[in-house]
C-alpha cells in the first residue's frame, strides 16, 4: 500500500467563501509510504516548503491534540478557561496547540461529542429527545415543543429530585419568583421559584422555560408544583409588580392562606419617578419633605409609626394638591396604585418575610448570567436547560462545603448580623433601654439620643436558630425595631443587638419574661449534663470577644485623633518637635510591646484594609460618600416621633380628610359641614365617625373615644 502526501498549503483553491490555507500552486515538500506485507515501511520525502512560510499556526488538530484539549473540557471548565490552560502549557511556537484559538477548543469539543445534553444538532428536537428518555435526574416535568410557524406554546418545566426536597423543606417560609431573558438566542422568559434556607440564601427550587410568561403558564408551574408536594402553602408570597404569577398560584390554590407581597425596591422606584415627573426640580421644598415621607413609609415595620407616616404625608398631599396641580396628579395616583393595597408593600406587615425585595430572584439571575453562562446571550435552549439541571447539585455542595466548614462567605445574613451586633457593642455606653410594655422597649439612637425607636418583641417561632445571631442570638423575625436598618428581611438592626445585649439590666421593670425567648441567650440548663459548663465558657469567649472590639475601636479613634491633630497643628517650635519626639517615643515603646520584632516591615499595609485580600476596590472613601449622602438627603427618611397627631386630620380608614360621599354631588355641601372625629386611646390615631363599623382601632389593641 503506497500513500501520497503533499503540503497543505499548496494545490488548487477551491473557494467556499472563506479564506483558504492554500497560497501555492507548487511546494517541494512531500511525503512517499510504502507499507508491505511483512509490516516493512518505505519512506521517501522532502522537508523543504517553496512559496510560503512554514509555521505550525495553520496545521489541523491531530487527535492527540483533541484529547490534550478535551482532557480539560472533561473537567467542567470552560472555553476561554480551557485556553488560558492551553496557552499556558504550551509556549513552544513549533508546537500546533501554541496556536490555539477559542474556536479550536469549541471544535474539539464538538468531535469529542463533549456537550452534555446536546442529543441533536437542531436544540429542539435535542430537548424533545431528553424529555422521550425520561430520566428522573432531569425533573423534565412538562415539555410542549413550539408551534410550527410562529413558535408559540413552547414551555419547559424542570423540577429536579433535589428540588423536590428543597419545596418539602423551605417552601413553608415563603417563595419568590420573577423571571428574566436575554438567556438563549431566542424570545424566551426564563421564571425561577426561589425559596430562601436556614441561612436566608437563595435556592432555585423550579424552574419554566416559556414564550410568554402570564396566568396560564404560571399556573402550570405550579401544578407541577403541586404534584410533587400536595401540602405546598407559602406564608408569602414576593414578586414584583405582576399579576400573572400570582393569579396563576391562585387559580391552583385557591384556599392557600399566603400573603402576597411586592418588591419593595420596585414600589419605592415607581412611586419616586411619579414624584419626580409631578415635580420640576430637586430643589423644591414640596418635593422633598413628600420624599421624607414616602420613604419613611417603605422603611418603617412599625405599623403605628408608619400609620403616623401615612397620616402625615396624606395631610401634606391635601394642603398641597390646592396650589400645585403635579401634586394633584401625584395623590391621584399614589391613593389609586398603593395606597389601596398598603398591605402588599407596607413593612409592618412583612417582619417575618424571606425577604424584603426581589433581590434573592435578581441574584440568581446574576449568577446564572454571569457566571453560568459566561455573560453569553447566544445560548442554544437545550444547553440553558442541562445548565440549569447542573447548577443545582453544585449550589447544594457549595452550601454544605460552607456549613460544615463554618465558612461566613456567602452567608450575607450572617455577615450582616455580625457587623450590627459589633456596632452594638461599640456603642454599649450610649445605650438607653426603657421598657414601655410587655414586649414593647423605646431605645434611643446612638447618635441622636432625642430620636427614640420602638423595639417590638414577639413569641420567636424559627424551626431553626440558623438565621438568629451567632453572638447574642436575637432573632431577626421576630425582634422589630421601628429604624430604618430594621426594614432589611432576616437582619437585626444595631439597636435589637443592643436590647439583646441589655435588657436584662434595664432598671425601669423587670425584664421581659424568660418563658418566650427571642435569643439563644435563654437556654434550659439540665444538671449533671455538662451543658452549663459549656454554656458559660461560650458567654466567657463571647464577652471577652466583645471587650476587644470595645477596645480595638477606642484605640483607633485615638489614633485618628493624633493624626488629625499633627497634620493640622502646622506651627513649629521646639516645644512642638519635643512633643512629638515624646509622642514618637511612646508609640515605639507601644509598637515593641505589640509587635515584638515585626514592628518595622519594609511595606507597611495601608490602615483600611483588612486580614484577608478581598479588597472591594469600588468603595467610597469617607469624603466622597460624604458628599453622597448630601446629594441623596432629599430622599432621607423622616423621623415620626417628630409628628404631632393633633395636627394631622387624615381618618385611618377612608385615608381623606372627609368621609367618603354617597353621591359626589353633595361634595359642596359638605365643605363646610361639620366632621365628627374620633381618635384612637393608644395611638392616638384618627377617625372619622361616618367611617367606624366598631370602636377597635385597626392600628393598635386600643379603642375609639370621641373628641368633645
């Protein structure tokens, strides 16, 4: 058997509209076999080339070179990965993989069939394949391919075994869903039911693939939904400002008792771009005292402050809607589009939500899109479903790598809770608890002491104490403050920190009553366990664990304050370089004793950064954000202990300032009638006596009495 070789690059073009490796008709170079019978080899060639240059950039891939590059892809990486690999493995020119492009490994992965649910070249018939094979790793729970023309009906539902549990498990607490796009090549909505773990993270627990995302299809989510877990009812449920999702859990549930609830970030959003479009510039009084308002309304979770909030924004809308008509317009709207539903957006009624706005859903999309995907929009369909198949079991051992391991990345919560709790025990000395009630404390702000919060106490009900503190074990649920930091789902505010830090030693009353604790400070010791023991050595760690802090922070506020003072005091005298030689002097005596022989690196790290070197590059400097806060101050909350009720004339349950007409005809008649007005004996609340069906305040336990 004889075989011919010749150079690949000469010969006769045959254009098929791209760029040939031909660029000779000629070329010396050429390769003569001969293979006998007995297994002998014959060899006749030539190694010179003629006419073009000779590299290794334009060979094709051998298959040891597919195998070298498919050895990486085995692994799970992808293709710009793999070919930093390659890259930096190969650096001799000679060599075919030193030219390596991105094509090249996106080629080799498809000879090596190295595309995992890829069972077709068209991704429809592939998905089709996948769904007729029917392995339940896959949770293909629905698959209706799309209509020939037109491409409608198409929708993908995917409840895998894993999900399956994670419905069973955390569902109860409550979902969220939202959908995105832009993750295929198609017009396709990707729809993700989330529910939230004992640390408050986010777990994919279904997923719908569709055309169109409205009742219909939502509803034959949670059909599938409900196939899996008869007893699936949510305490909440959170989405943005869309019906389709929840019309579709109602039309399969229709007897669930959940509580639907908005995205807080998309309501606050809405309504301040109404605001804006009603007024001209940001300079208007009008405009910023309503901004106060609204956004002490979207950050207040105590209902009868935040009643006090509405009632006040209310009565400014009816004084100035009479002399500026985009007030008019603004009140129209904000009475027709939230105000109506209060209970889906307003605070107090979502304490013990997962969350406070949509973001758990947005970081899922985040991760799918960015990490995932690769920021690639130009996916086929059948890779985003086996995508989605995989990201699952790998989000679970992420989880289980972080519990086990005690790892605090990737717990936002946690960090969180931490971070208020240290700013608790800074502030231990400022510190002013009074008790008002049984589970009611005031508190007063840290840097305020005039400003005082409410600190709502409740029966904590948490199956797991996961989400409470690590450090004084207040729980995020069911401890309310009435500041703004309170509003944020799962994170306990400074000043809750601060009440389960204190207020066993407040001296106003006794103490609230152990029998319903809201901390893990409240443990039944059993004799002759062990636990006791246990017990005080970790409130022994913890309170040293505190004392440092303490310190630590006092220490750098004395150093601040040196620094300000020799960078600012510019006059020089003897006196003055004595004293710094002496001050001098002290910290190197201070340094010895700290440091030992460590005192004098040759770099000195800057004073910002911390341990580790996850640095976030983008964070404001003190100056900056500074100024940022000056800029923003039109939409700062405004305080509500600042309101006095007699001023207000808003009724708490028609929310007008006259009760509601019978016949809008009767409106001039009305304008100078009398009004009888009631008001709440707690609250203080007002109301009007058209308006009352009974004498129990809606706000608080107390009851209408009128006013003379």
């Amino acid at each position: 058997k004889t075989t011919h070789y010749i150079c690949n690059r000469s010969g006769v073009v045959r254009s098929k509209g791209g760029k040939s490796k031909v660029v000779t008709r000629y070329c010396t170079s050429f390769l003569k076999a001969k293979i006998f019978h007995n297994g002998e080899v014959s060899v006749k060639f030539c190694g010179e080339h003629v006419g073009h240059n000779v590299s290794a950039a334009l060979l094709p891939l051998t298959e040891a070179d597919r195998q070298s590059i498919g050895h990486y892809l085995n692994l799970g990486l992808d293709v710009p990965v793999v070919l930093r690999i390659i890259r930096k493995q190969y650096t001799d020119a000679n060599h075919r993989l030193y030219w390596t492009s991105a094509a090249d490994v996106r080629n080799a992965r498809k000879s090596l069939s190295l595309q995992p649910g890829r069972l077709h070249e068209d991704d429809m018939q592939s998905l089709s394949l996948r769904y007729e094979l029917g392995v339940q790793e896959d949770g293909f729970r629905k698959f209706e391919a799309p209509t020939p023309g037109n491409g409608g009906s198409f929708r993908v539902i995917i409840i895998t075994p894993d999900q399956i549990e994670l419905i069973k498990r955390y569902s109860y607490r409550g979902i969220s869903i939202d959908d995105t796009h832009c993750t295929t090549r198609y017009e396709l909505k990707l729809a993700t039911m989330m529910v939230v773990d004992d640390y408050g993270r986010g777990l994919p627990a279904a997923f719908l693939l569709a055309n169109k995302m409205g009742k219909e299809e939502s509803g034959l989510l949670f059909e599938e939904v409900k196939r899996v877990d008869n007893s699936f009812e949510p305490r909440y449920f959170l989405s943005d400002d869309t019906m389709s999702f929840w019309n579709g859990f109602r039309a399969v549930f229709p007897k669930a008792h959940t509580t639907k609830l908005l995205c807080s970030w998309h309501c606050q959003k809405a309504v301040f771009d109404k605001l804006s479009s009603c007024f001209g510039g940001k300079s208007d009084e009008r405009r910023r005292k309503l901004g106060g308002w609204i956004k002490t309304m979207f950050t207040q979770s105590n209902k009868v402050e935040w009643h006090k909030a509405k009632c006040m924004l209310l009565t400014l809308l009816a004084e100035y809607r009479r002399e500026h008509r985009g007030c008019a317009n603004f009140d129209d709207y904000f009475r027709r589009y939230y105000l109506s539903r209060q209970e889906e957006w307003a605070p107090y009624n979502r304490t013990a939500a997962i969350a406070n706005t949509t973001m758990v859903s947005e970081r899922w999309h985040r991760t799918l899109k960015y990490t995932l995907l690769n920021r690639s929009s130009n996916r086929r369909a059948d890779e985003l479903v086996q995508i989605l198949i995989s990201a699952i079991p790998a989000i679970a051992r992420e989880h289980i790598v972080q519990d086990e391991r005690g790892i605090i990345e990737g717990k936002f919560r946690a960090k969180e809770n931490i971070a208020r709790h240290r700013r608790a025990v800074e502030e231990a000395k400022n510190v002013q608890l009074t008790r008002l009630k049984n589970g009611e404390w005031t508190i007063a702000s840290f840097t305020s002491p005039e400003k005082l919060y409410i600190i709502t106490v409740l029966r904590c009900e948490c199956e797991s104490k996961q989400m409470h503190c690590s450090l004084c074990g207040v729980c995020p649920m069911y401890v309310s403050c009435s500041c703004a930091d309170a509003v944020k789902s799962g994170i306990s505010c400074k000043h809750a920190h601060a009440w389960a830090l204190n207020y066993d030693a407040c001296d106003n009353e006794e103490s609230v009553n152990r029998d319903t604790p809201c901390c893990d400070e409240d443990v039944s010791v059993i004799e002759g366990s062990g636990e006791e023991a246990v017990i005080e050595g970790l409130e022994e760690v913890v309170s040293l664990s505190d004392k440092r802090k303490e310190l630590v922070t006092e220490l750098q506020e004395l150093v601040d304050r040196l620094s300000f003072s020799w960078n600012t005091r510019l006059a020089v005298d003897e006196n003055r370089i004595a004293s710094l030689m002496r001050t001098r002097d002290l910290l190197l005596q201070a340094a010895d004793e700290e440091l030992g022989a460590l005192h004098k690196p040759v770099l000195i790290p800057r004073r910002e950064c911390p341990k580790r070197g996850r640095k976030v590059l983008t964070k404001q400097n003190p100056v900056r954000r500074m100024k940022t806060q000056h800029m923003q101050s039109e939409c700062a909350a405004e305080y509500t202990g600042n309101i006095v009720a007699d001023e207000l004339n808003i009724c708490v349950l028609c929310d007008d300032t006259q009760p509601p007409l019978e016949d809008p005809e009767d409106e001039p008649i009305m304008e100078g009638a009398d009004i009888l007005w009631w008001s709440c004996t707690s609250c203080r609340a007002w109301v009007h006596r058209d308006c009352m069906q009974c004498r129990d305040c809606p706000v608080c336990d107390g009851v209408f009495e009128p006013t003379g």
